[in-house]
C-alpha cells in the first residue's frame, strides 16, 4: 500500500501540472502564472514553464519534496534553452536552485524534469544566468543572443518573480 500513495500524488501533481500548463488551472489550485518578455521585446513565440511543488506524505522533506518542472515549447519553431530557477522559503531564505534545460523541444512538444527539493514559499526565474534564459537559447538550430523567446511561468508557489540577479535577492525584496 505504500507504494501507491507517492504514485497517486506524482499522478495527481502531474495532472495538475498538465491542467496548469494548459490555462486550465483555476483559483482553487492556486496557480501564479507571470509572462516575461525577452530584452527584445514581446514574442509570438514562447516556452511555457511549469513549476510544482510535491511532497510525498509519511517521508522526510528532503526525501518527500520533489519539484516538478515541465517545459512546453509554445512557438511554430524548434527550441532549445536553460531557464534558472531558485526558490525560497518564507524567510525569503534561498533554498534550491536548478539550470533546467529543455533539449531540443519541436513545436507543441513537451518535457518533463524533476528535482529534489527542501520546502519552498516562492520560485524566482532568474534573468543573470549567462548560460539561460535571456541571455541564450536555440532557435531551430541557430544560437540566439539576447534570446527572442517570451517566458511564461505557472507556479504552484508564490508568483513566480523575475530576479535580475542570480542569487538570493529578488525585485521588490
């Protein structure tokens, strides 16, 4: 029996991850969504990131919370790309931090990563990584500097705030 509850609540997280993903999250779920355009400006073509916190019960939190990223690449082009993602607690404490690559994601296509992670208040993208996100990506093939994509965010922690910095101090903290 114990093996079924952290599978039931991977399925449930993913479910909503999915639902979230989708613009089908609603107030319940308390989904944070925020739209970040690159230094070009505003795109058509973008990459949706959704982030998701999940705690498997009756384990320790290092050991029960993953963090479950899911990368859709929204734009009529191949993309490839790294997004810089930190969370805090509620101290605004950095907690965790990832360089969560997409790989070469076709258009519509999806994918999935997952981390392990200590128990986090907020999720900030990061705008200072000179290896991501908008500094660079791959569009069709082509290394783009600064890149073109706009990002948008759903998370299931607080909004997700955009840092221009890469550590521990976020805009408007």
């Amino acid at each position: 029996m114990k093996h079924w509850v952290p599978a039931l609540v991977m399925v449930a997280a993913t479910a909503w991850a999915a639902a979230a993903a989708s613009h089908g999250a609603n107030d319940e779920a308390t989904a944070h969504e925020v739209v970040m355009a690159s230094a070009l400006g505003p795109s058509s073509d973008s990459l949706h990131l959704s982030i998701v916190q999940v705690f498997f019960p009756g384990l320790s939190e290092r050991v029960g919370c993953r963090m479950q990223v899911i990368a859709r690449n929204d734009s009529h082009t191949h993309i490839s790309m790294r997004a810089l993602v930190n969370t805090f607690d509620d101290d605004k404490a950095a907690v965790d931090a990832w360089l969560v690559p997409t790989g070469d994601l076709k258009p519509g296509e999806e994918v999935m990563r997952i981390y392990s992670c200590h128990t986090a208040h907020e999720a900030v993208v990061s705008e200072a990584s000179p290896y991501g996100w908008p500094q660079v990506c791959f569009i069709d093939g082509k290394e783009m500097s600064p890149c073109p994509l706009t990002l948008r965010v759903v998370s299931s922690l607080e909004p997700p705030l955009v840092s221009k910095e890469g550590g521990g101090k976020k805009e408007g903290h």
